[in-house]
C-alpha cells in the first residue's frame, strides 16, 4: 500500500502589528493565512506568491521557511491525499491594499482583533507564537 502526500504553502505576513489572513467560507476552516496546494512542478515560493496574490490581490516578497506541519489526512478527502505537508513562508508585502478574488475574503488584523475572531485554527495560534505577533498574558501566583 502506498501513501500519497501533497505539499502547500502559506504566507506569514505582517506588517505594522497586523497579521494578514483569509477565509474561503464555503471551506469552512476558518481565518487561516493565505496560501494552498502546490500544482505539479510548482515551486514553494511560487505557489506563495500565486495563492497570496489570488487570495488577496497582493504581491509578496518571499523569505525563508518559517514553520512546517504534517497533517493526517487518512480520514478526510480534503486533499486526495494521505498526508498533506503546509511550509509556511514568512513574506512581505509589495503593497496593503486588498483585491481578494471573488468568494474569498481577507483582512488586516491586530492581535486582538485575532483573538476575537469566531474560527480560527491552532496552527494559526502556535505560528503566531512562533513569529512573536501573539503575546501571551502570563501571571504568578
């Protein structure tokens, strides 16, 4: 028996305190960070730029890797796949405002503004972390 995986990728973009996120409802996952599937024979840094630019109608700058998930996805035909492979890129944007593509939508958001958002994964939360945008309240007793 063989597995089958497929690879995405996502954007990490900040600018100015806010964090760069969409939603696809008819997906129903949430505000995640714009990005998806590579297409056969895509680069990671192209399938960033392809899929921040259809999401939200801006260009990015792409850096380095930031962080990696493995998804199981045995049990969900989400990506006819086994298991799927998110790198998500850390990015800079070209320009602020937004033109996402029609039944997408996207916005700017401060850290709290996150917070209060209905849906939200916790990649989101422990990349975030991870980037130092999401600040923890930590008190002793």
């Amino acid at each position: 028996m063989s597995l089958k995986t497929a690879i995405g990728c996502r954007g990490v973009i900040i600018h100015e305190e806010k964090v760069l996120l969409t939603n696809d409802p008819t997906k129903k996952r949430g505000w995640v960070f714009p990005g998806g599937k590579m297409k056969d024979g895509e680069l990671p840094e192209a399938c960033v730029k392809r899929e921040v630019k259809e999401e939200t109608g801006i260009d990015v700058d792409i850096g380095e890797i930031f962080h990696t998930r493995l998804f199981d996805e045995r049990n969900t035909p989400t990506y006819k796949a086994d298991w799927f492979l998110m790198l998500y890129y850390m990015a800079t944007p070209k320009s602020l405002e937004l033109k996402p593509e029609e039944g997408e939508e996207a916005g700017w958001f401060t850290l709290e503004q996150v917070k209060q958002l209905k849906k939200t994964s916790i990649v989101l939360k422990t990349v975030l972390l991870k980037a130092g945008f999401w600040k923890e309240v930590q008190t002793t007793l």
